[in-house]
C-alpha cells in the first residue's frame, strides 16, 4: 500500500468491485405501508461503507402527519431490542408531507428503520427491513494523498532539525560556534530520530495494510451460483464465497411460500422469462423442471433468496442451452410458475404503453409522457383491462400479493424483483411483524382493484424492461413494457 494512504493516520480503503446487493445492482429499499393510520412510503439508501449514513426520504399519503421520529436498529439479536434516541425528520422544504433524514448503521447485516409518525389521528409505526451491506471502500483522492506525503515529509525535517538544534546550539551562549563532540552528538541524535521516525511510519504502513485486508474480508460478497441441465431439471447449486461468519446457507425461509424465486431470461434480447420455484435438495442444491418448450441460447438466472435473519440476497449465473432434443423432457408449469414473452429488447419501443393480453383485453401502463429520472421514487401503475375497454373485475391474488414485477436493465447489471409493497420481500417483513405480513392483501381478497402500482427507484440511466406479472381467471399473465431512464 502506497504511504499516502495511511500517512498521518488518516484510514482509507482502495475501492473494490461493487458486488451484487439482495437486488442487482439496485441497493436502494422502497417500501410503502401502514404507520397506524398513515400511509408512508418509504425509501432508503444504505450506506456503501460500513459504519455510514443512510438517506431516508419518507413521503406520507395523508396530510394531517405533523412528526416523524427515526430509529435505526438491527433487524435481530439483543441490538433490536434497545432502541436507541430517535432522530427527527426534516420536513422537505416545497414538498408538502415530504421528509427526510440521516440514520448511522454500524454494522453489516440486517437492519431496521423503524418510523414513528405522530399527527391528527395519534401516533402510528412502521418498521422496514434494510439491508446494510458494505459493497466498497473509499479511495484517497491523490492530490490529498501527495499532500499528506509533503507534510509528513516536512514534519519528519522539522523533528529531526529540532533533536539537532536541541543538542547543538540550543544550551550555548548567543554568538558561540558548536565544537565538533556536539556537532558530533546532535547528528547522532538526528541520524536516530530519523530512523524512529521511519520506524513509526513503517508500522503504520504494516498496520493499516493489515486493517485493509481486514476490511477486504468485511466487504460483501453475494453468494454464489452455478446452473447445470440434468435428467432431474435445472439445477442451482448455492456456495459462500466466505462473508460474515453469521451467514449461513442453511437458513433461508419461505417468501410467498417458497425457499427461491428464480428469474430465468433469455440473453440478450430480453424476449423470454420464466418465473419458476426451485424445491431444495441435499447440498444447497436446487432443482425445478425444465419449462416445456425451452429454446436453445444463452439464459441469465436471478435466484432471490431470503435468511431467517431477515437478510434478503439475489445469486445470479449464466446458463447455455443446447437445442431442444439433447434436454430432459420439459414438464408443465407448476401452479405458481409463470412464462412470458416479449419483442427483442433492440426492436423494443419505448413509448409503447398497451400490451394486449391472449385471453382477450389488455394492460395498460398508466403513464404519461414525463421522462423517469434515476434516484426518483416513482409509481409504476398497470391498469387491467377486459375485451370491451373496462377495468377488469375478475383479477386474483398471485402468491399473496395483487401483482409481481421484474425489472432489469438492458445489460442486466440492475435487476429488481418488486410487489406492490416494493422492493422489500415478504419473508424480511415477517421477520419484523412476526405476524403475516400478507394478511392486509387477504383481507382485500374480495374486489380487488384492477390497476396494479410498484413503487420503484431506478438506480442509474439507460433503457430498461418491466416485466409485469398478475392472476387472472385462474391464470397467470406476464406482459411487457419498456422504458429510457434519464
């Protein structure tokens, strides 16, 4: 490690890859829920260093919420059960129930940002599941690194000219020369504060290559997957690449019934998609049956996993297909398992906003002409529709939820798997409620709306496919829309 970087004890790591976080690419956490009486949504962006600051924006559907109070706390263990002073959010100054504020996550793994919202009707809370994630370190800018090294270079001049002085001139009359034992004398001294000086600069530099390589292991590592055909189906076989002694692969639990919910899309059109649910086997392995009539190509998987810490992880691999005749028969899709088809993403049109469905009607994108800006929560609102132009009345529930939605850019480096709740699953809610955090969609189960709303943050800029999938007449649908991000 070059000495700017740890010059005058001033700690800084070399940056590393970003890994995947529980979405690819995609850190930022949207949730929209109740407070008691109020309806929030919620959005925070974790730190990317750990210990850090996460931004919390929170925007409340009613107008009578006058206060809201923060607290930051793991999602588990003894640290969730002392909560520390809250902290006020600040009213957004121009946007009327808009607040925001600035909560410090000291450790990685699960975390909670619970809200307590005070206004006309009483106080309400809400807690959402954060998952705190160090991804990289902090590079020195080189102009301060070069500063630094000059500055220890003139106090290590102006210590050791000191030490000489010191025992050179500094007990002699005014105007009296030096003879040569204390000439003699002080560059002793100096020769040995120079050398205690890089000895101390040395352990410094031996110390903080050790604190770096320390945290290189902090930095989290998603785990990892391999996809392989065999007579069984298609199987994923999960491994930890070593990250936090506390995570384990033994743990995951259900989210909508179901240990894995695994995206499979053909690359790089974008043109089909298989939502499938693997069951598990010894050995962290996965298998599902082949969908029938999988073409040959090349497929990204997107395996969405949840622990029983609450800590939800995305795994991804890339599989080739061969032609049809060489594969295991295809079996038929199971009763939650869904396919869909698209026009290749390079013919895509982005302005398109209808997409008609096989059993007659259509969804329709509820969205004007205003551009989508990166970093801008906004909703995403699909608008059911029967044969004759009307809201359709017959739509069901889909594991629990109105809807599911995935969202990928167009070189799949963002993927997001999203309900109408947001980008949070299910499984970490049960971990905070301890209760069924569908209980509220089963309650609705009876003239279920016909638009169905995702709120979202686009990362970064570019062009993206939204994969929209819902229940109908006992039927699944997936349609798809596509967007230019600004």
């Amino acid at each position: 490690m070059r000495t700017s970087s740890f010059v005058l004890a001033i700690v800084l790591v070399s940056s590393l890859s970003s890994p995947a976080l529980a979405h690819v690419g995609n850190p930022d956490v949207v949730y929209e829920g109740a407070a008691g009486p109020y309806r929030l949504l919620v959005s925070v962006r974790p730190p990317d260093v750990i210990p850090g600051v996460a931004e919390v924006e929170v925007h409340s559907a009613d107008a009578d919420v006058r206060t809201l109070e923060l607290v930051p706390m793991p999602l588990t263990g003894d640290g969730a059960k002392f909560a520390p002073t809250p902290d006020k959010a600040r009213p957004v100054e121009g946007a009327p129930q808009s607040f925001v504020a600035r909560l410090w996550m000291m450790s990685a793994g699960s975390w909670q940002v619970r809200i307590h919202a005070n206004g006309d009707r009483g106080p309400g809370d809400l807690a959402v599941p954060v998952p705190a994630l160090p991804s990289r370190g902090r590079e020195m800018q080189r102009w301060l690194g070069l500063l630094l090294v000059a500055m220890l270079a003139l106090l290590t001049l102006g210590v050791v000219s000191i030490v000489g002085a010191s025992l050179r001139e500094a007990q002699l009359p005014p105007e009296v020369e030096p003879d040569a034992p204390r000439r003699r004398r002080a560059l002793i001294a100096m020769v040995v504060t120079g050398l205690v000086v890089v000895a101390i600069v040395w352990g410094g530099r031996v110390w903080w290559d050790a604190e770096a390589t320390q945290y290189a292991r902090y930095v989290y590592k998603p785990i990892q997957m391999s996809a392989t055909v065999e007579p069984t189906g298609l199987v994923m076989t999960l491994r930890d690449p070593g990250w936090l002694k506390t995570r384990r692969l033994d743990d995951l639990v259900p989210d909508h019934d179901h240990l894995v919910h695994l995206f499979v899309v053909r690359v790089p059109a974008l043109d089909r998609l298989w939502h499938l649910h693997p069951t598990a086997m010894p050995g962290d392995r996965f298998v599902t049956p082949l969908p029938p009539e999988l073409p040959a190509g090349r497929y990204q998987l997107f395996a969405d996993v949840v622990h029983a810490t609450g800590l939800a992880e995305t795994a991804v691999a890339e599989l080739d297909l061969p032609a049809a005749s060489t594969l295991p028969s295809g079996a038929p899709l199971n009763a939650d398992d869904a396919a869909g088809s698209a026009p290749p993403f390079a013919t895509a049109d982005a302005t398109r906003r209808e997409s008609p469905l096989d059993g007659g009607g259509r969804v329709v994108w509820e969205h004007d002409a205003t551009p989508i800006v990166a970093g801008h929560v906004d909703w995403l609102r699909f608008r059911v529709e029967d044969a004759d132009g009307k809201p359709t009345p017959d739509l069901e529930l889909y594991m629990g939820m109105l809807g599911h939605a995935a969202v990928m850019r167009d070189d799949r480096s963002v993927f997001a798997h999203l309900h109408p709740t947001g980008s949070v699953p299910m499984a970490s809610m049960t971990v905070v409620t301890g209760g069924d955090p569908h209980a509220g969609h089963h309650a609705a189960a009876t003239g279920l709306p016909s638009t169905i709303g995702f709120p979202f943050s686009f990362p970064k800029r570019g062009p993206y496919r939204i994969f929209m999938q819902f229940k109908r007449r006992g039927r699944i649908e997936t349609t798809a829309f596509d967007t230019i991000v600004k």
